[in-house]
C-alpha cells in the first residue's frame, strides 16, 4: 500500500509505500472498537449525583393526618413522588475508567491507521510549512489539498507556530506521532501526516507490535 505525499501547492510529489503486514495485516476492527470505547469511558468523569430521600433538607413534618381527609397517607415531603423530594435508585459517583493492555492499545493504533489508510483517508506533507505565520495559510493549504470537515495534522514534535495557525479553523485537531491512538485516528474524516512523522510512526511498527496477546484486556473498575 502507498500513501500519498503532497505539496504544501496540492500536488502529488511521490508515494510511500507501506508494508501492512508489519503494521499488523489487516485491520482488526474489534480491537478497535473496543480500544475506542475504553477511551471515551475513561473521559467520563463520574461525578454526577442525585439526593436520596435521607438528604432533603426539609422539614419531617406530616404533610396531613392519616385518616380521615380524603386524601392519599403520605409521612413528609421528601418522599420520591413529591416534587422537591429525594430521587429513589438515583445516580451516584462512580468510576468508569477501563483498562487496556499496553500492547492491545498499540495494535489498535495501528489497525486504526490501516483502516484510514485503506479508505484513502490518510496523506502525507513533503514539507509542512507557511509562508507567513497565518490562520489564512493554514487555511489555504487545506484547501488545495481537498481536506473538508474534520481532520488531524500530525507532526513528528509539537509546532507552536503551526498549532496558532491551526486551532481557530472548525474541526481542526493536531498532534504529535507519539501520542496518536484508536480513537484520536478514527474520530477525523482525514488524517495529515508531516512525512517526517509518517515515517517515524511506520518505523516504531515492528517495535510496537511484539508478539503477545491481540485481544484487549479490558477490566470496569466501576
């Protein structure tokens, strides 16, 4: 398989190639399922809570006489079916955090790109620089490239220039190769390589993906 590598100007300048089995073969599109939906568990933060009926601050006081009124028999205003009163099986704070093998994560980073890849939704820069340092350029660039909705650029060491010039175009994102996963891969309609960092990322390969388990080791500590 080949990626193609552009131009800041739109145009194809060469193809690098791409050996998919030493990234893993074919996609495995479990393990990248399952990799993806531990990521967005452990962005949950858990917090949320509702008061049971022992913590309404009102007064216990009963409503009305038991008998006698024509009305149903209630004890105080806390009970769940009044309003104001407490919530009965409510939510309460709770982890959500999922824990997946170091290496299981590392192949669903590569499967993940293999997939984009596949789907053409992968390319390369030769050189990934602006001629001035302006959100316009970056703009302008994109558009020579075909680059549409959401996208990733990814660089081989964190740019601030670049990151300025990029952060206030809609549905932009950017990081580096080292920190690239399942789910940073997966989320954006087109992934954007500095050629650099492509090439960084297709040789740390072999050294990701030792041999060892391909399932993913996934345990709810909630």
């Amino acid at each position: 398989m080949e990626i193609p590598v552009y131009s800041v100007e739109g145009e194809i300048v060469e193809q690098f190639p791409i050996d998919v089995e030493a990234l893993g073969g074919a996609p495995n599109l479990d393990l990248i399922r399952q990799a993806v939906l531990a990521h967005e568990a452990n962005s949950r933060v858990g917090t949320v809570r509702a008061k049971k009926r022992d913590e309404i601050i009102r007064s216990g006081r009963k409503p009305w006489r038991q008998k006698h009124t024509g009305r149903a028999r209630h004890g105080d205003r806390g009970s769940p079916i009044w309003v104001g009163g407490g919530q009965a099986h409510g939510p309460r704070p709770r982890s959500f955090r999922q824990k997946v093998n170091k290496k299981a994560r590392r192949r669903a980073t590569y499967s993940a790109f293999l997939a984009k890849a596949l789907y053409g939704e992968v390319m390369a820069v030769e050189r990934l620089q602006l001629p001035q340092p302006k959100t316009r350029e970056m703009a302008r660039i994109l558009k020579q490239l075909g680059v549409e909705r959401t996208f990733l650029i990814v660089l081989p060491e964190h740019d601030e220039l670049l990151w300025r010039c990029t952060r206030n175009i809609k549905n932009s994102a950017m990081t580096r190769w080292q920190d690239l996963n399942a789910y940073s891969l997966i989320r954006p309609r087109r992934v954007i390589f500095a050629a650099e960092a492509l090439g960084r990322f297709v040789e740390a390969a072999p050294a990701a993906l030792q041999t060892g388990s391909q399932s993913v080791g996934v345990s709810n500590n909630g």
